[in-house]
C-alpha cells in the first residue's frame, strides 16, 4: 500500500502523508513527459511482445547463450559479425521446442549458443525471427583482468499490484501496476550503465524476476516488461527461480541457462501437475570467477551439493567462487529470513557446502530489505551451526576467512517490506531506503593477488547505500584451501 494503510468503512485507505513504501512512478515530476509516453506503447505495443530476446552467461567467458520465443519453428539463428555491416559474419544455429498457445497462436521456445568469442571485443548479433533478420545489435566483451558484474534483488515487475493510485482512492489493477513496474526497470537497467565508466560485464538477478500473480498471460506479460530495456539486448543476465516464478515453466523458455541441473525427483513432473517446476540450477565461468546458481524452492540439500561439486571440479582455478539463488539465509527481513520454510531450511546445510567448497560471497533477495552479514563459516558444534567472524567496510579484508552474505533489496521498488528490530548476531549492516537500488562487484587481478569491491547504490541518485566492501586475497588460494578438520560435515547431508 501507499506508506501506512488501513481500512476505514470497511474500504483500504493509505495514511497520504506515510512515506510510499513502493516506487510509485506517477509522483515523479522529473520522468513524467517519458512516462506519459511510455504508458501508451506499452498498453499498444509493448506488453504482447512475448518475442523478446534474453543474453545468458555461456559455460565460459568465450561463449553466449541466446534464449526467446517464436510463433514459428523454424531452425533458430543468431548471426554474428565484428563488423556492424555483417560482413564476415558466422552463424550459429540451435534448437527449438513447441511451448504453448497464446491468442490462437502456437508459441516455440528457441536456444542458441554462441562460442569462440574474444576478451575487448566489439561485436554486433543478428537473429533471425519468424524467418526474417533482424537489425544488428552490438555487445561488447571487456578486459579479463579488470571487470564488473551489476546484481539485483527481486525486480519482481507486477508487484504493483493492487497499491493505491496516486491521488486516488483507488487501487491500481494488475496491469496498472505490471506498467508502473516495466517503467521502473528500465531506469534500473539504465542506470547500471550510468555509474560509472566502467561498464558492467553482466548481470546477476537473484530471482522472482515476476510476480505472476494471476494466469499465464500475466506472467507472459511480466517477461515481456523485464527484457523490454534496449540495453537488456547488449547484457547477459545470470537469473534465478524466485518462489513467485516456481509455479510455470515459463522461466526455462526464455533462459538458455548453461550446465543445467534438474533433480531428479522434478524431472518427471510435467505441466498437467498442480505445481509444474521449471527448476534450474547451472553454473558458469567468467574469467576468474565462478558462478553457482541454485534452485532454491525444492532443492534438497544432495541436489545442492551436487551442483556445486559439479561446478567446483570443471572449474577448480577460479579465484572467486560465488553463489546465486533466492531465498536469503541470512537476512534481517521480517517477512522471510527467521522462517523454517524459507530460510532455515537450507541453512545449516548450504553453509557446510559453502565452508568446505570455500565460497567467497552468496547473493540472495526474497526478504526486500538490504541486508549484510559478518564472515560466516560452519559449525555443527552450536546450536545455530555456524561461526561469524569480523568484517571491516572501507578498508581492505585480506585473505578472509569465511562466506559474505548479501541480501539485495527490492530494484524496482514494486514492494519494499520491513526489517526485524531485535539484533541478529550475523548481521553486519541493515536498512530499507525505500528507494530501488542496485549492486556492482568490481574485480581486479594483480600479478598475485585479486581483489573484489562491493558497493550499494540507489537507482535514481546512485548515492551509496552501503559499501565499499573490499575483499583481497592471493591469486590461486581456492586451489590451496585447506577444510577445518575439527568441523564434522557429516552434519549437513
């Protein structure tokens, strides 16, 4: 709702003069001219263009996923050149796969995997839709040794829904607030590319993308909105399956994820169940730096542990090992983060795996309040089943001993939920800006160290939430990590 709410004869009203708890796009003067535009394309155009192209992370930093829908199975092709011509061009071919109907029409599923490409390079893609080209669209690689990753927590677009309209008594409808949402996500996206010179490599989404909280064509709709951005054609995206998108198998049809992973208890699951799973979990490599995503609405705790050996054996030099999945473990929210079915769950397990596999930083959302936490390592031997240790903001933490945890806040600004008041002792900072908000990871290489920077920005602004957060350590010591033997983690399996 608008800021505090309440009924009164029986009817929602919003205390005007609360601060909003969600980013309402009405009240801002500055964008309104854009806006008042925006609204109109997107109730013509944009929100039944279920054809949108999505860039995945490849198995390494040499390749790139594509990923979209067609209303034609024809072989789908990317075409790519280093010429904005298209001369010299390559293509790539890949497969397709029949989805379902919308609107009497059949929809199919297209993945395509693109290989061999350079470090500081300038390419342009073309794909081929329906049988036609069309135009070219350029992306970049960057330096291997001096690079950035953005992240974000819950864009969640259709989280809207049902809010109070400004200067109204009345509620916005799911498609109201599903445009509200779309026009905020891409001044998120946009803003990545503003902060700072230094342009981000790709981005890492820490789930429910949507909010699906109606039928299939809501959250066709909601897909639509969060790879409408222009800049989302030129930007790889690492997502994860949010509890709001467990519901569908929508998720696998636009992401042509890398190593996947289906456990087998889901793989027989088909679309005519109740609750039919696109679960996903894959893991990449980019540069020096491992990313693990995790499924983490059904997984147990041996579907975890073998994506992660999986990840760890193919890809065992990587200097920073790095997890991505929803559900905050250790958060301050007070909607999820204390809940055994959200976050306890997989607690005392993923910190053993994180301990013994030694992984740097795990990225989470769900909980819509920031959130960061001390080093964290494991510890069957109390009764929370883990150990912190100190960390430091502005000053160098060199070779650290244990996991940094992050839980991202909301970067749309859909819904922004409260924090818990009573301390939590792995809790190193906390706030709710009420402001979308975004995070960079900024990596250097030295000769023999490496080095990580995290910073926290709002979307508007970019004034600096929290951070930095600086973490260095000597280059190769995942390969020299010895595991605590005192620790028995027998426990977490």
């Amino acid at each position: 709702m608008d800021g505090s709410w309440g009924y009164e004869n029986g009817v929602k009203c919003g205390i005007r003069s609360q601060r909003y708890n969600w980013n309402l796009r009405d009240k801002y003067n500055e964008t309104r001219e854009e806006w008042e535009a925006f609204k109109i394309k997107w109730d013509k155009e944009y929100k039944n263009n279920f054809e949108r192209i999505a860039l995945i992370p490849g198995d390494d930093e040499t390749q790139l996923n594509f990923g979209w829908e067609s209303i034609t199975d024809i072989e789908p092709v990317i075409r790519i050149s280093s010429r904005e011509d298209m001369k010299n061009y390559k293509d790539f071919t890949g497969k397709t796969e029949y989805y379902r109907e919308f609107y009497g029409m059949n929809y199919y599923s297209n993945q395509v995997t693109v290989t061999n490409l350079k470090p500081n390079s300038i390419y342009y893609y073309q794909r081929q839709l329906n049988g036609k080209w069309e135009d070219p669209v350029q992306f970049n690689t960057y330096d291997t040794n001096n690079f950035k990753f953005a992240f974000v927590g819950d864009p969640q677009i259709g989280g809207s829904n049902e809010r109070l309209a400004y200067k109204s008594n009345l509620l916005m409808g799911g498609s109201d607030g599903m445009r509200n949402d779309a026009f905020n996500w891409n001044v998120t996206v946009n803003s990545f590319f503003k902060q700072t010179e230094l342009m981000p490599s790709l981005l890492l989404s820490a789930g429910d993308q949507v909010d699906f909280v109606g039928d299939d064509l809501d959250l066709e709709q909601q897909y639509s909105a969060y790879l409408l951005p222009e800049l989302m054609k030129s930007l790889p995206v690492a997502p994860t399956l949010g509890n709001h998108e467990k519901y569908s198998n929508s998720f696998r049809r636009h992401f042509n994820v890398p190593n996947p992973y289906i456990p087998n208890k889901l793989k027989d699951m088909s679309n005519d169940n109740i609750y039919p799973i696109s679960s996903y979990n894959y893991f990449f490599k980019y540069n020096n730096v491992l990313v693990v995503v995790l499924e983490s609405n059904r997984n147990s705790c041996l579907d975890c542990e073998m994506v992660i050996s999986n990840a760890v054996n193919k890809y065992p030099e990587a200097d920073w090992r790095i997890a991505l999945f929803h559900h905050d473990l250790y958060g301050n929210g007070k909607t999820h983060s204390q809940g055994i079915e959200d976050s306890l769950r997989l607690r005392s397990c993923l910190t053993g795996l994180f301990d013994i596999y030694k992984f740097d930083l795990v990225i989470n959302g769900h909980d819509h309040v920031h959130t960061t936490t001390k080093f964290i390592s494991y510890n069957n031997k109390n009764n929370n089943d883990y150990n912190i240790s100190n960390i430091q903001k502005n000053v160098k933490n060199e070779n650290p001993k244990g996991t940094f945890f992050i839980t991202a806040n909301c970067s749309t600004g859909s819904k922004f939920l409260d924090f818990e008041e009573k301390s939590i002792n792995y809790v190193f900072n906390y706030t709710q800006t009420f402001t979308s908000s975004f995070g960079t990871l900024e990596f250097e290489n030295n000769d023999d160290k490496v080095k990580l920077t995290i910073n926290f920005l709002e979307v508007d602004t970019h004034n600096l939430i929290d951070g930095p957060y600086i973490f260095e350590k000597d280059k190769g010591s995942n390969n020299k990590a010895q595991y605590d033997d005192s620790v028995n983690y027998h426990y977490i399996l």
